[in-house]
C-alpha cells in the first residue's frame, strides 16, 4: 500500500493561486504501472506504480485546469480535457499523450486533437470506450460529430437543431428530437457509419415531463413524471410497462451488458432489474456512502458478477477508523 499526494507547492508554484490550493482528488485512473490523479482544483499528477513516486504534472501551462481523463486502450494514450484561464475557462481543449511519453517524463510529448471543434458550453467531448468512438457537440453550429477513438479520424457528422440528446450503446446511437405535446420522435443509427436503422415516434402523456429515456440494444427505457417505466423492445414495438410504485425515477443507472440486465440508483440504495421489468436484486443491506449515488464510487467487474462500492457501516460491520471517517469496503456478488 502506497500513499500519492498531487499536492507540492514547490513544483506547483507557477500555477494559478487558484490551481495551487491542496483539493480533494475527483478521478483516479489507473493505466499500466501509472496512476494518475486529478484533484478538485484542476491539478493532474502521474505516479509510477515501479518507484511509487511522482512522475510528473500533466498540466501544460500555469492556467490549464484539467477537468477530466480518459485511458485510451485503443493506442495506449491518456486524454486530457482541459479548460484554460486565458480563454476564460470556457472552452474544453482535448490533448492526447502516449503513456510511454508520460512514463518517461515528458508529457509535452502530446498533441492536441478535436482543434477545428468549437467546444464552448454547452459543447462537450464523450468517449465511448465500447464502441471505440468520441462523440463532440459544438453548440455554436448544433453539430455533433463521431470520430475513431484510435486514430481521432472523422468519421461523419450530424447537423440538426432538434436534435435535443444523444444515448450510445453498443453498435447504435439513439437521437433524442425535440417532443410534441403528445410524442417525442426518436432515431436509432448505426455507430459504425451514421445510416438510420429506425425512426419512429413515441407516444408520451400530455403535460407531464419526461424523467428519461435510455437505450440498451433493441430496449427503450423511457419514464415520466408520476407514470409507469416503460420498456419498449424497437424491433418490434412491443411494450411492457411497470408501475410508478415499484419502479420510482432513479438517479443514475449502470447497464451489465453480458446479464442483459441494469442498475438503478436512488437515495443511497441500489436495485438490479431485467428487461422484462422485474426487480431481480435489491440490496437491503447495501446503503452507499454518499447520497448522490455518483456511479464513479462503483466497480464493477470485467465479468459484471461482483460489484464493490464505498458504503455506510452499520453497528454489526466491521470496519476501521481513520483521522475520524470511516472507511468501509463492501462487496456483493450480483449473480
């Protein structure tokens, strides 16, 4: 056991005040023999898991405030997506760098990607780690754009004003358009070259607020304000409905796509429920730790039978205490 500290006010020096002040750390990445680690400031370390030291600062100039990482299997790279002080924090900037560049020292050594993208808010980038792909959105021209995740190549856009959302899933993404009073039309594509596999439209009730609507394969999630969970299978419209009772809006989910089945997230508590609408696990003695539900404190297993999340403690559980907080390791086996 090791312990890594992002924080040093010598080497952080030429930083912005703001960026050099110590923060909580948000995301930690693991990749190879490095780990690295971002805090709440915007400061992002690599450590070696050889020395068990401080390789370097990801952080290229004393105003970049690096939001999120992402580990690119596909060439062994690292993303950084980052804001920066001169530019007013408004603008994400992409950088790509090879985890043998950052091993070495050098992080420099990376390069830039997405730069003909205006990613302004409300733009973004999402990498979709399953499909292979990065998904961008540039508001200025509501056009969204897929490119491959392991040469940054462009492979097509879409260029719609209604289009409201995207979902990806494996081998589809679903466009949310903007919804009628009474439907909200709907398009299912091919990830790989944009063509249309399905449009349709889906019946809503009038007045009422749409909680969600998430893809999963040929199944469509889709939940209202006070009305039942509908799950619609889009290859042939068949449509099974479960009560607003049993099924309450959730804020988060996590698919297991090798159970074919999918976790919900509420108020601390965690449920597995099936396709056909029935609750196959709820985890009575499992209550997380932290009361957003953040999917970020779950992990679940390559194999999707052991999930492992930070959870309370209750007077029968062992655990231990340090500088006065409890940390507490749980693990419940889904299968």
């Amino acid at each position: 056991m090791e312990e890594f500290d992002t924080h040093d006010p010598k080497e952080n020096n030429a930083l912005l005040p703001y960026i050099r002040k110590r923060s909580k750390i948000i995301e930690i990445v693991a990749a190879r023999d490095i780990v690295f680690a971002l805090s709440q400031s915007g400061v992002c370390a690599a450590f070696s898991r050889v020395t068990n030291k401080r390789i370097c600062f990801l952080n290229g100039s004393p105003d970049e405030v690096v939001r999120s990482l992402f580990y690119n299997k596909n060439n062994d790279s690292l993303i950084t997506v980052s804001v920066y002080g001169s530019e007013n924090f408004s603008a994400l900037r992409c950088k790509t760098t090879r985890i043998e560049y950052i091993r070495r020292g050098t992080p420099d050594a990376g390069f830039p990607l997405f730069e003909t993208e205006s990613l302004k808010w409300p733009g973004f980038v999402e990498f979709d780690d399953v499909n292979g792909k990065v998904l961008t959105y540039s508001a200025q021209d509501s056009t969204y754009k897929v490119f491959d995740l392991k040469n940054y190549t462009l492979l097509y856009s879409i260029s719609d004003k209604n289009v409201q959302e995207i979902k990806i899933s494996p081998g589809i993404m679903l466009l949310i358009y903007t919804r009628t009073s009474s439907s909200i039309p709907l398009k299912i594509l091919n990830i790989e070259d944009g063509t249309v596999l399905k449009f349709f439209n889906h019946l809503l009730h009038r007045n009422k607020k749409v909680d969600f609507i998430e893809q999963f394969n040929e199944k469509l999630l889709v939940k209202q304000d006070g009305e039942n969970l509908q799950i619609l299978d889009v290859r042939n419209f068949q449509l099974t409905e479960v009560s607003s009772t049993e099924f309450m809006t959730p804020s988060a989910f996590i698919f297991l796509y090798e159970l074919q089945l999918f976790l919900t997230f509420r108020n601390r508590s965690v449920a597995v429920w099936n396709f056909r609408g029935e609750l196959v696990t709820s985890f009575e003695d499992h209550l997380l730790w932290h009361p957003d539900c953040n999917t970020n404190n779950i992990y679940i297993t390559s194999d999707q039978d052991l999930i492992i999340s930070y959870c309370k403690a209750d007077s029968t559980d062992s655990f231990s205490e340090e500088n006065g907080k409890i940390w507490y390791p749980w693990s419940v086996r889904l299968a």
